[in-house]
C-alpha cells in the first residue's frame, strides 16, 4: 500500500495534466465554454421544475432547489462512471507505449468531472439565495456526501474500467442502467409520494442515499443516519472491490485494448 501511494504521488503530475486535458476536451468548440458548467444544469433544473411541478401540482417555492440538488449529483455520477469505464480504451495507445500507472486513467476521468461538479454548485448557490434560502450550520456536514459519492464514483469507475476492457457492450448495458439509477433517485419527486414497498426500493439506492443527506444539509435538516451508514458502507465497498479487480486484471489490459 506504502509503495502505491507513493506511486500515486510520483506521478501526480501526469494526473493534474490529464485532469487538465479533459476539462479543456469537454468544452472544445464551444462558443460559451467553462459558462455551460454553470448554464446547463440551471436550464435543465428550469425545464424540470416547470414540466414536474405542473405534473405534479406542486406550489413549493423550493421544488427548484430539490430539482437541482438531485440533478447536480446524479449527473457527476453519470458523466464520471461513462468517463471512466472508457478511459483504458481510449488510452490504449498510451497504455502500450509507455509505463503509467493504469488507475491513473480512470481516476483522472473523475476527478476533472468532480472540478466541474463543483463548479456547477454555483448554480445552487444562487438559486438557493434568489429563493430566500438561508445556510444554517448543517451546511458544514455537506461535506460528508460529496466525499461519499467521490469515494463510490471513484470505486464504480475502477470496476467499470475494468470489465469494459473485456466486455465492450457494457457501455451500452451501463446507459439502461443509468437510466434505472436516475429514476430511482427522485430527482424530480418526492418519495413519500410512493407506497411504502416503492419507498423502500427507493431507499435501497445507494446514490438516492447521498443525494437524501444533501439535501438535509442544504435545507437545514438533520442528517439520516440509517442514509449515512448505508451510503459509508456501499461506497467504501465500492471501492475496495474496484482496487482489488483493477489491480487483478490490469496485467491483461493490454491483450484486449
């Protein structure tokens, strides 16, 4: 373990460049550039606060900032996990000519989506503030959430890195599953408008879990414990299982890219 963190450290260099490389890649030929961070999660929250709230008959002042809490988060998990499970493919080259540290790849994919996730919290500030949101100290805590879903990304991201190197139509596997993840993470409604049975599928998603204490340290909430327990375990899970069958495998990599 000793030997890989300073692993990590000798080449954090190349990573911060690959960061780098990516976020300038994800905005390339854009006319508007870094601003689309900030202005596509706030158009998308205005089209889903229109169309749920009217589907819904909601009047709550704050459904917008339940709207983007959800979608800021979901989407990090999203854009991370399709990043990283095609970035061993996509260095292939890379990877066959010189010696780099294989993870290198995977978790330099979330981290530059992470920078533009909280980039994007800006967006939330000042909605939250155009609303009359006031912070109160559970703000503090939003910090525990955000390290939980960098930890599950990152581990997510390790094991999809991995199998897609053998399994190519995981990518498409992964967009339905996606979807799935999405609507079961009321983004958009509310869970106690389900029965009991729906509310408990509901709560068996991890990232539902995350996004649940989230919201309870922007609105001011206290912090459910049983979200927290669970959301701590999966994601450490995660990531344990995603070192263990990175580093497994990664010998073979270069035999399928």
């Amino acid at each position: 373990m000793k030997q890989k963190i300073e692993n990590l450290n000798k080449y954090r260099f190349l990573m911060m460049e690959l960061v780098k490389k990516d976020i300038k890649l994800k905005y390339r030929r854009s006319y508007i550039g870094y601003i689309w961070t900030l202005l596509e999660p706030l158009l998308t929250m205005v089209v889903l606060t229109v169309v749920f709230s009217t589907f819904y008959g909601r009047e709550d002042q704050l459904f917008p900032v339940y709207v983007l809490t959800g979608r800021l988060l979901y989407s990090f998990f999203a854009n991370s996990t399709k990043a990283a499970m095609k970035s061993i493919r996509q260095n292939g080259k890379m990877i066959k000519k010189v010696y780099v540290p294989k993870y290198i790849y995977p978790l330099s994919s979330v981290l530059s989506n992470f920078i533009i996730f909280l980039l994007s919290l800006i967006v939330l500030v000042g909605v939250s503030a155009v609303l009359g949101m006031r912070p109160t100290p559970m703000l503090f805590f939003i910090v525990v959430p955000l390290f939980l879903l960098l930890v599950m990304t990152v581990g997510a991201g390790l094991i999809l890195s991995t199998l897609a190197v053998f399994f190519r139509d995981l990518e498409y596997l992964w967009g339905v599953i996606l979807m799935l993840v999405m609507y079961s993470s009321a983004i958009f409604y509310d869970i106690k408008m389900l029965d009991a049975p729906a509310r408990m599928l509901v709560r068996m998603n991890p990232l539902y879990l995350i996004i649940e204490n989230f919201r309870n340290a922007v609105y001011g909430d206290p912090i459910d414990q049983y979200a927290l327990l669970v959301s701590a375990a999966v994601s450490f899970l995660s990531l344990l299982i995603g070192v263990l069958l990175f580093y497994k495998k990664q010998d073979k990599f270069i035999l399928n890219i």
